[in-house]
C-alpha cells in the first residue's frame, strides 16, 4: 500500500478545492471556521502507543499531539471531541486512569470536552480527539508563509522522543537518568503552549515537529515553494541526545528524522531566539533545496523527502 | 466490562459540570460553542460496519449516523473533521470507492471537509466524524425539554434496520423485495434532512433513534423527567416490517428495541404530523413511567432500560 502521504494527497485532497477557505485545501494540520480553528489526530495502539503503556501516559500523548497542532498555529485550545474506541485491552481501571490524567490535561490546557463517543472495537484501542480554539486577532500561522531571508527556528530540543523509543525497544543503551529522560519525552509530549503568543505575533510560517524535523522542515518549505540552509550543530540536543551522538555519528539521522519530537519549527524575523528556549537552527532561502552543514556528515542536500523511520 | 452507557457516566461525566454550557454536561448528542453545534459518531469494523459490506455503503452509514445526530437537534450539518483509521481490509481500490461515495454524500448534505487525520491500525477499521452546523435562529432541540402534555411523533417507520441485520444474518427469511429494503434500511441510514425545518420550528424535544425506540424514548424521558404513553398500533411500520409481525408477533420486540433506525423521534403540540411522513404514536405523561399500549401482546410498563440487542 502506498504511503499515508500519498493516499491523502490522491484521494482526499480532491474531495476540497485547493483555495477553500475552511479546510485550506487540507494543506496545513488545521481547519478554519468562523472563529474557530480546528485540528484532530488519532493515535492507535500497536503503532502510536502499546499496550502495556500506562493509560496515564496515552491519555497524555493523545491530548499533546492534538494541542501540539493547535499551538503551532498560534492558537490557543479552548474545546474538544473525544473519540474513544475501546479495544480488549481496556477494563474499568483502564479507564478510570485514563479519564483521570485525560481530565489533568484538560486542566492544564484550559480545554473543555463539548463531547464524545464511546465505542467497543474487537481488537486494538482508537483514540481520536477533535480539538479547536478561537481564532487569535491575527492571522493563524500557517506552514505555506516562510518566505526566503526567514530565520528557522526551533523550540526545546530535538531527537529525544526517537532515541527515547530505540531505548524503549532495547536498541539503544545509554545510563539510567538519560534513558528516564529520554523514554519520558517519548511516552509524553511537552507542547510549547508557552510559545503561543510568540508564534501568534512573531511568525511567518510555523509548523508542529512530529514526522521529524527534516521531514517537516521540507513540509513547510515544499508548502511555501523555499529552501533551507540548516547548520546541524546549531539544532539544539539534549545532554542526553549529545552524548549518544558523540558515542555514534550515525544516531544524528535518527535524530533529524526520528519525529514525536512536537516541538516548533518556524520561521521569522532576527532576535526571538533571545530567550524561550528558542534556537535559530538556519535560514529559509530562494529556490527548493534543503541544505544541511554538517561538521561530522559531510554536506548534503534533500530533494526528496525522508519516510517516516519510527510510524 | 460494565455497558457504555455506565461507564460515560462514571467516568467521562465527571470530566465536566453537570451544567456546563458548552457539553450540556454530555447529557445529550451534542455541544455547543459559539454560534456552532457539535456532534461525533466513530463507526467500527466488526461492530457497526464489517469487512464485506461494500466501501461505499460505509461510508454513507459513517456521514448519515452523523447528519442524524444533528437532524434530531433541528441543525443543519455544515462541517466535518474524518479520522480514517486504516485497518487491514483496505487496499487503494477500497480508499477510492469509499472517498468518491464520502464526497457524494458530502454534497448531498452540503458538508465541507475542513480536516482529518489518516493512520493506519494493525487489525479493524475504526472511522470517527466530527460534525458541526450553526446554530439556528431559534434554540437547538434537546432531549429534555419534553412536557407532559406533548404529543410524541416519530418519523418513517421503525424497525425496519433490526430486521434488515436478522435477513442479513440469515435469522429471518422475508421475501426477496422485502429482503432488498430491509438490507438497505439497515445497510444505508436515510437520516431525515427535510425536516430540519420542523423539528427546528415546532419540536420541544428531539432524539434520533439510534438505540431502538423504546431505548431513546426512555432517554427522552429520563433527561426530560417525564413519562410516556404510547400505543404500539400507531408505530408506522413499513409494509415488511407488518408482514414480518404479522407472521411473528415476538418480532415486536425487535422492532421496539433494535435500533439503528436513524428516525427522529420528537415531542411537541398537535397538528405535525399531517404532513412529511410523520406519525403521532402517544402523549408525554407526568410521572416516570412509559406505558406501551398494545393490541397484540399485554400492555406493559417499562421502568429500567432495555440492553441494546444489536449493538
């Protein structure tokens, strides 16, 4: 079967005009409608999530890569759906937890649950949340307005999340507190709702990283028709990334295309990088290439996109 | 496990106030923010759908079972959000079927597409739509403001899904016309556009049948604090559904309690159902209790909920 991508593109996109104004042509991880802007992802068991997971943690992941897609537009959530499709491994403590640290994250995000379904499949669990926020007075910050002379940045650090399920899947040794550090990125998303205003008001194209940053930084330049010239060693690691890079220069292509990162790419004017725990990782230019200078690798440059390594 | 309805309530009500303006304390189908109603149906694989049924007819029953919801509150439907859970009966072929069908239904009922997530599962199809319309001029029909008094109307005929599963299932033998209607009936809901207008206009209180008449009369009745009293020879019945009775008169029971027929059913004063394939089957009573007055079997009173058969 062909991939995700490409049956999206041939046989849903048709069903929107490219200009629509509600879906944007399906082009970007949101939908706008009066003053609301709309995004929902599913996650599912055996490929987002496993089942001996806590259901405190997937009832974390499912509500952050959901608010992850909001903040990145510079909107902040304010309601949701939940969609919760309970396979065999689901009991009543299951639930019970769940609803628990799904309730703590509604707290924490400030959303209201406006409503629901609950469903029995026959095998894995499905959970889908449909969240919006209100329209922020400006613009939402979509992926399709990066123009060349842009800075790129990034927020947090990045390669965490992927590294951190190669240690959860024994592929990847490193000591005790990095391997908690890194399998807790992985386990539980931190979106950067701290960034929302700064997106809102500083951004020209922005975009969550969740399929990894190459990935998505070839998105937001394929979707604003630019390139991109990225300095690897300014791509903000982790102590605990760092140093599984200095023991194996190859771990740096997991950790540009690793994904579940769900920190922020995009693209603005000099100076935001001043504080937030923001780095400027390059610079969007003319054309289509993507480039990245590499001290260790030698220099290279992607016309093609990466598939997914960890979905 | 306990059944969906106890477990929503246990531990998914508490997630907000009973009062909450936005969920309606989940107390019924849908939410409401700003000027936007809000409802969401997931359909599963070996549950609502199974993997011979045609892709087409999928993806009708996933767009109907949604537009029914919001039908019932008297709002029209003007927007989606798909979650496309890809399980291992999909192949592209199937994709294409499924998503020119989804388109022809989003044109038959004037829905834009505005977003949705694809991921692929390891085992069922799973389908969620988030659907929302503006909120009419007048307030939206919930299930709680029956009074005693009402006249209580339903519309099409009953039954006519529960049966359509049994020919299909091979547990009833009808003759083949029957046979074609019954399959259909159950196959592709026909959720009541054209009378948007009324429930809109003149209802009190409105419910989609999807639980079996008696099921969402009785919750018609709990939300609403009132009592039924209905008469089981004014339920309209197709002319299968007769034929079936007439032969079995334990299929009453199916036709009761079945489900899945996607007729409304609302209270308000007399006069409605003169015209628009509407029937008045009782009168909402004080009190708790729903009597079904019946020619066939005894009279009887229903003070616990019926267990969905077909669910």
């Amino acid at each position: 079967m062909k991939s995700e991508f490409e049956i999206v593109k041939k046989y849903i996109k048709p069903l929107v005009d490219d200009n629509d104004k509600y879906s944007i042509g399906l082009s970007d991880d949101v939908g706008i409608v009066d003053n609301l802007i709309f995004s929902t992802d599913t996650i599912v068991e055996g490929i987002h999530f496993f089942s001996n997971n806590k259901p405190e943690d997937i009832a974390k992941k499912l509500v952050r890569v959901n608010v992850s897609d909001l903040i990145a537009k510079g909107v902040r959530p304010g309601f949701c759906l939940l969609n919760f499709s309970a396979g065999s491994i689901i009991n009543e403590r299951w639930i019970k937890n769940f609803m628990y640290s799904l309730n703590e994250d509604f707290k924490k995000y400030k959303i209201n649950l406006v409503g629901g379904d609950t469903v029995q499949t026959k095998g894995k669990t499905v959970l889908s949340l449909c969240i919006f926020g209100k329209n922020p007075k400006s613009n939402i910050k979509l992926r399709s307005s990066a123009v060349p002379g842009d800075n790129i940045y990034v927020s947090g650090t990045i390669g965490d999340s992927a590294l951190g399920l190669m240690v959860l899947n024994n592929k990847l040794q490193v000591n005790k507190n990095f391997k908690e550090f890194l399998i807790d990125r992985y386990l539980i998303p931190k979106p950067r709702i701290e960034l929302v205003n700064i997106i809102n008001k500083k951004a020209n194209a922005s975009i969550d990283i969740s399929d990894g940053l190459i990935q998505d930084l070839q998105n937001l330049c394929l979707s604003s028709g630019v390139g991109a010239k990225i300095n690897f060693t300014d791509i903000p690691l982790s102590a605990a990334a760092r140093s599984v890079v200095n023991k194996n220069s190859k771990m740096i292509e997991v950790i540009l295309n690793g994904g579940d990162d769900y920190e922020i790419l995009f693209t603005g004017p000099k100076g935001i990088e001043a504080k937030n725990n923001i780095r400027m990782i390059g610079k969007i230019t003319k054309g289509s290439k993507i480039s990245i200078l590499d001290l260790k690798l030698k220099n290279r440059t992607i016309k093609n996109g990466f598939n997914h390594i960890f979905k």
